[in-house]
C-alpha cells in the first residue's frame, strides 16, 4: 500500500514503518519534553497509535506539516486515557481466556 502525505511537494511511503521513521524527529521532541513530567513513560510508538487511529485515520490531505503539529501538540492526557484503556482490555482478554 503506498501512504501518500500532502505537503509541498507530494511525498508518497511505501509503508506506514517508512511514515514513522519520516516523524521520528518530532516524536523525539514531544518524547524529550515528555521525560520532564508524570507521562515519561509514553513512547513514540504510544502517540503514533493514537493518532493514527483517533486523528488521522479521520483525516483528509493530512500533510507532514500537519503530522508534525499533532505530535508536538497532542493532548498527552488523552494519550494517556488511551494507553490505561488499552491495557485493561488486555489484562481483560488474558482474565477471559
């Protein structure tokens, strides 16, 4: 499948590991001012999940730019509810089985 991102120019990725490693320098800004509060324990790959599927699976010509300013700008607490969800489904499933 190829990904393609809107900006000025068109960029097109091969694979959603290839988007991933594009962003990687602004998930290591948001991670860098992450490990300054409560939340040092989100990754990258924890943001990249989020919004991947609560932002930009809902988006049209989404651009790198705008990719970026999610990251920086995210709302870590959401992140956060996310990540707490996702592991008590977990914990859940493994109960059930």
């Amino acid at each position: 499948m190829l990904y393609n991102v809107l900006g000025d120019s068109m960029d097109e990725y091969q694979s959603q590991k290839e988007l991933f490693e594009a962003l990687k320098p602004a998930f290591k800004v948001k991670t860098t001012l992450l490990k300054k509060t409560n939340y040092n324990y989100i990754r990258d790959i924890d943001i990249w999940n989020y919004l991947k599927q609560y932002k930009w699976s809902k988006s049209i010509n989404l651009t790198i730019s705008d990719m970026v300013n999610d990251i920086i700008h995210i709302n870590i607490v959401d992140v956060d509810h996310y990540l707490k969800r996702k592991i008590y489904n977990e914990e859940k499933k493994l109960n059930t089985d």
